[in-house]
C-alpha cells in the first residue's frame, strides 16, 4: 500500500468524522425508537465504523512515518493514555464513592479525550523536538482552513437539522463549529503576526 499523504490522510479523517456527525445527528435518535434488541445494538454501534476507520488511518500513518515521526507519535500516545487512564480511574473512584454521579454515557467522551490529549501532547513533544507537526513539504491543508472548513461544516449541520435537534444538540454543534471558526480565525491572526515580525 502506498504511504498517504498529508492531504491524503486529512481528507479522510475529515470525510470519516463528517459521517460520524451525520450518524449522531440522523442515525443515532432512531436507536431508542427501534424496537428489537439486536436492531438497536446494530443502529448504536453504526458510528463506531467511521471512528474504527479513523483509528487504521491513525496507525497507518504511524507505521508508514520515518522514526522520529514515529517517536512523537508513540510518546504523543503514551501521554494521552496515561492521562486519560488516570482520569478515568479518579472518576470511577468518586463514582463509586458516590461523590459524582457518573452513568455509562460517560464512556463515549473516553475516545475523544484520548484524542485531544494525543494531539497536545504530539504537538509538545514535536516542538521539543525542534520539528512540526508532519514533514513541511507534506503540509497539506493549512491549519487554518481545516479550523475554519471543520468548523462551518458543523454550523452546516446544525442549520440543516436545527428544527430536527433537542437543544443540547444544537447548542453543541453551534458551540464547537463557532469554536472551531474562532481558533481558525486567531490562528490566521497569529501566522500574519509571526510574518510580519519576521520581516
């Protein structure tokens, strides 16, 4: 197989989480109405085929990357799951405890955080190791414009099935893609900093 690009690889992610999106938003209210039990744990496990899509894009980048790539990867991954790992035990102790009232929905926020916590660490330990993120002359899409593409795809979203959406719902995605256009928008702000003063 072929190593992906960049470009490749982002596009990808960004059409395998556009699906998981549209599951949640389409899909996933129709699990309480099913009535058969194995009707409804297959409705409830369709989202988890574009995460598990996801995560063997993630492990053939890693295979296909050069060896320090691969280390920033590897610590990257060995950080977030420490930390997710040690999250989740406290919570589990002051669940039992009776000190939080935590419910297995909890579960589905597991994966994200393991995520999110992989690509600050992968980012920290890049920048220690004096390199980006991914090879410059691999760059595909800039940062950006996936900040600012993510981000309206889910005010998209919201705006299309905003008569169709519980208010958490709505307010999510209104949220995260206002989130996402904002961060695209300081990070366009920042990089023209950084132009100028290195003129």
């Amino acid at each position: 197989m072929p190593r992906l690009s960049q470009k490749q690889y982002e596009w990808r992610v960004l059409v395998a989480m556009a699906l998981y999106t549209l599951c949640m938003l389409v899909e996933w209210p129709l699990v309480r109405a099913a009535g058969s039990l194995p009707l409804k744990c297959l409705l409830a496990l369709v989202p988890v085929l574009p995460m598990i899509y996801v995560i063997i894009l993630m492990a053939r980048r890693i295979r296909d990357s050069d060896e320090l790539e691969r280390q920033t990867h590897l610590i990257g991954l060995g950080i977030s799951t420490a930390v997710v790992g040690a999250v989740s035990l406290v919570g589990g102790f002051l669940s039992i405890a009776n000190v939080l009232k935590l419910d297995g929905s909890i579960l589905i926020w597991v994966f994200p955080g393991l995520m999110f916590c992989y690509g600050l660490a992968r980012w920290q330990v890049a920048r220690r190791y004096g390199v980006g993120t991914f090879c410059e002359s691999d760059a595909g899409v800039a940062k950006y414009v996936r900040f600012v593409l993510a981000g309206g795809v889910l005010l998209l979203i919201a705006w299309i099935f905003r008569s169709s959406l519980d208010d958490v719902r709505l307010g999510f995605l209104c949220g995260a893609g206002a989130g996402l256009v904002a961060l695209g928008v300081v990070y366009i702000v920042l990089q023209r900093r950084r132009v100028r003063v290195g003129e």
